[in-house]
C-alpha cells in the first residue's frame, strides 16, 4: 500500500539487505491486511502512517490525510482529552487504553453489520501504544479494533438479563410481585424498621368465596377476578407500598412507615372500592369482596414471620365476623380474650 | 516451605527490586500528575487463594476494583488489582488533568489505574531486563460481591500466589488506592529464576 511504502523509501537505505527488504513488505502487507486500525502519529500529533483497514473504513484519500493532524483528519474526537491521554503515553511511556464498554467509540467509522446492530458507528477498543525509534523521535501507534459484534452481543445479554430478574419476581398471572420476591421484600423492610426504629404494617387480605366463584363461572372467570382486583389494588397504593400474592386468592400489602391507623384506613378503602366494583365477565354481572386483617409492627416480633402471624389472624377474625370487613390484630387479640 | 516460596535472599532482592521501581515511578508520576506522589513500602507475602479471597471481601468501603493483567518475557505475569474506597477517589479526573465533563467516573478509575499499573511495571520490568505488556483495564463490576467470584475465574488456576501491596497517596487530592500485584504459582517460579540470576551477578 501506499502509505507504508512511502515510509519504507525515506527510511531505506542502500545498505539495506534484501532480507531486510522481505521483511518490510510482509510486515507492510500484514500491517494493510490486518481487520485492526492502525494509525501512526508523531510527537505533535500528525499522522504518519495509516494502514488498509482506516482507509477503506473512512472516505479519505491517503495522501490528504498523511501529515495532517488527528484533530482535523478527524474532527470527531474529543480533542482535549485525547490530547491528555496522549501526552501520558509520550511522557510515561506507557501503553493508555479506551475500551467502548466506557466509550462506544472514538472514531466515527462505519461497521460491517449496519443492518443486523442498531449501532450507527463501529464500536471500538482502542490501545494506544509509545513507539520509539532509533533517532530519538517519538510516536504514538493507535490501533482500533472493530468490537461491534461484542457490544452488541453484550448489550443484549444485559438486556435479558434485566428482563430476567423483572420476570423472576413478578406474578405470571397478576402482573404484581410474586410470593417469593414479596417475601423477601417483607424481610428487608422488617430489617430496615428495626434498624432505623421506623413503623412498619401489614395487610393480608383474601377474596371471599372465591372457590364458589370458580365453581359457579369457571377458573377464567377466576382468573379475570384475581386480574382485576389485583390491578384496583395497585392503583390504590403508594409507590413505596410493596403489593404480592401470598397464594391462591390470597394477597399481602406491606406499608414502610405506616402506622395501624393508616393501615386501617387504606384496609377500609380498599375493602369498600372491591365492594362497589361491578366486574364483567361474558356479560354477567360479578360482584366480589374482600376480607382483610391488618397488623402494625410492634417491639414483641422478634422476625418478620410473626408480623404474617399476626395480621393473618386479624384476616381470619375478619372472615369469622361475616367477611367484606377489615379487622386489625388490636381487635383480633381483644376478641380472642373475650 | 515450598518450591513457591521464596528464600529470604530472594525475598530481599525482590524487596529492593521493588523499592527501586517504586521511587523511579513515584517520580514519573510525579511530574506527569505536577503533584507528589507518595507510594508507601510495600508488603511481599504468599497467600493462598482462600485467604487472599477472605481479606479481599473484608475490605469495607470498597467502591471499585480496577484489574490489569500483564505478561513480559521468561514467564513472567499476573494481574494487577486497583483497589478504591468510595471517599478516596472524588477528584480523580482533576488529579489527571481532565475537565470532569469529559469523562465518566468509570473511566476515570480506569485511566488512573492504567497509569499507575503500567507506570511502576514499566520500571520493575528494566530492573529485571525485561519487557512488560498489558490487557485493557477491566472495571469488576460492583466490587463487593463479585471480587472472590473474579479471583475465582482468573486465567490461571492458582493454589498460591505472591503477593505485593502498594499503596498509592496524592495527599493534594486526597487521592489513596491500593495495587496488588497477584503472580501466580509457575509465575513464581520464573520470578525466582530471574532473582537468582540477579543475586548472582551481585
């Protein structure tokens, strides 16, 4: 190629052997075929040689380029900060690094998978390496490898894995969090109000005859039923309200710094919005409710199991009482006495 | 003892090897960085893989961990671990003479650890006749959980390795890392070769 040749004539000398020649043009003509950038640049940043792979990527012509600095050649690069990070390797004489994990890219180039990546530019890992020569003259080699087949890849598996972890705690059904992940939530919450000395409630809560709903409509109609209510419920909470399904019918609301007065009143409102919502199913009309027991952490508990205790007590008191009511562990507790 | 251990001569040569590298590239930095660097002597000790994993997940605080492999000629090679703690790298890219903006946090941990990685090896490696290269700076992600499960799936399989700590100080900046140098068993060998080649010709 032209441009090694050229650096071949100045430094060549008669006395050259012809091995020596030999070895010049096949490390001239690996330099050319090699799929890495490589781009050359003296001490005040000019370029000085560039191989094959830079000149069929960019639309430059060769000899415009040679001799011209790297920040006009290419104006895209971050011209103050690359100036830094080469005065490091000039001065330390140390290789520097920029890997598109931190930086996509340095070079605007286009790549060779424009239609299966939805990158624009060829993702880069770029080296930066001191070169020094015999005549006391300094140069820096950059090589660019094309990596936009790992960052796509990479890309994507992060991608699926985050949607992994979504899907691991949420509810095929409901949509809301699963047993597991609520649980685990319970723990941490449990946790943090004991550390912290905060309030902390719980409210468990059950569809009422939920069997004889199946029964009587079918396990979709179930299932619209537990969609449904879940997605009322939701739109009831706080952001920081931690909403699951325990199991069946079965659901769990945990309340951060919320004291049983609170939970009461959102148990309450919950409870009357369920009553008075008219569900549809194959154009009958269905009518649910709900029943639910409230509990608010107390200094006895000594894990977050007794907490579960406690309110599910309250919840079978509610159903005790004649169902579609809240009941709270307080009343639980002073029926029980009675 | 065994054949990965090193004898208490070769343990001093190395010891001034290391003492020498370390003032050269403390004054490297120094004037690249226009700042004093203070790098703090060195500890050299064996450690096998579980022990060296227990101290790595004691470490409190630790907000990154910066890893460099390296490989020169007669064998010798390892990998270099950069260690930060959250309240000591605040000013990294003032201390690199950065514009904040210009870069991220990540990438401004790995610059500085790629300087002061390939600076001080750079230097060991001519006191040894020798002739460094390195990988790209890796950035583990979040350090914590994931520096024994990192040491677990290194390139090498390694029973024991040698161990060199230097901590690194900009008080300026209040800058304060600490590099470990992990060489791993037939590594060692090879670093013992070389050591008694140089206690010879002494």
């Amino acid at each position: 190629m032209l441009d090694f040749n050229a650096l071949i004539s100045t430094t060549m000398t008669d006395t050259l052997t012809l091995n020596e020649q030999v070895l010049k043009q096949i490390n001239s003509q690996i330099a050319n075929q090699l799929n890495t950038g490589v781009l050359v640049l003296d001490a005040d940043f000019n370029i000085v040689i560039w191989n094959r792979f830079l000149q069929v990527h960019t639309d430059k012509i060769a000899k415009n380029t040679l001799g011209q600095s790297i920040f006009s050649a290419f104006p895209e690069l971050p011209e103050r900060w690359l100036s830094r990070k080469f005065s490091s390797v000039f001065q330390l004489n140390t290789p520097s690094f920029c890997s598109w994990e931190q930086r996509h890219h340095l070079f605007e180039l286009p790549h060779t998978r424009p239609i299966t990546t939805d990158s624009e530019f060829m993702a880069q890992n770029c080296t930066f390496l001191p070169i020094e020569t015999d005549c006391k003259s300094k140069y820096i080699c950059i090589l660019i490898e094309d990596v936009t087949d790992v960052c796509h890849y990479q890309t994507k598996l992060q991608k699926t894995l985050a949607e992994l972890a979504q899907i691991s705690r949420i509810d095929g059904l409901t949509q809301i969090y699963n047993r597991r992940h609520w649980q685990e939530s319970l723990e941490q919450e449990y946790a943090k109000a004991r550390r912290h000395d905060k309030k902390l409630s719980l409210i468990m809560l059950d569809l009422d005859y939920f069997k004889l709903l199946n029964d009587n409509y079918g396990h979709q109609c179930g299932d619209m039923v537990l969609i449904e209510v879940s997605a009322l419920i939701s739109s009831l909470l706080r952001v920081e309200d931690i909403f699951g399904r325990y199991g069946g019918e079965e659901f769990a609301i945990i309340l951060p710094e919320t004291a049983l007065s609170g939970a009461i009143e959102l148990a309450q409102r919950i409870c009357n919005k369920i009553a008075t919502k008219v569900l549809i199913y194959k154009d009958q009309a269905i009518k649910v409710t709900v029943s639910l027991g409230v509990a608010q952490l107390s200094v006895e508990e000594s894990n977050y199991e007794e907490l579960i205790t406690l309110s599910d007590n309250a919840l079978y008191q509610a159903k005790a009482l004649g169902r579609n009511q809240v009941c709270s562990a307080d009343c639980s507790k002073s029926l029980l006495i009675d | 003892m065994s054949e990965f251990h090193l004898t208490e001569d070769q343990q001093d040569c190395l010891q001034e090897l290391i003492n020498v590298a370390m003032g050269q590239a403390s004054d490297q930095l120094a004037r690249y960085l226009d700042t004093f660097v203070y790098l703090k002597v060195p500890s050299i000790e064996s450690v096998d893989a579980k022990d060296l994993m227990n101290t790595l997940s004691q470490q409190k605080n630790t907000m990154a961990v910066v890893s460099q492999g390296f490989f020169g000629y007669e064998g010798i090679r390892g990998e270099a671990l950069l260690v930060y703690q959250e309240e000591d790298s605040g000013r990294i890219a003032d201390l690199l003479g950065y514009e904040p903006d210009e870069l991220s946090q990540d990438e401004q941990l790995i610059d500085i650890s790629s300087i002061l990685t390939t600076t001080f090896l750079n230097v060991f490696a001519r006191q040894i006749d020798n002739q460094m290269s390195y990988n790209a700076p890796k950035l583990l992600p979040s350090a914590k959980e994931n520096l024994s499960e990192h040491l677990q799936q290194m390139p090498f399989s390694w029973d024991l390795a040698l161990k060199v700590n230097i901590n690194y100080q900009v008080t300026d900046y209040s800058f304060n890392c600490n590099m470990i140098l992990l060489i791993p068993e037939t590594a060692i060998t090879n670093i013992k070769h070389v050591l008694d080649r140089i206690l010879a010709e002494f």
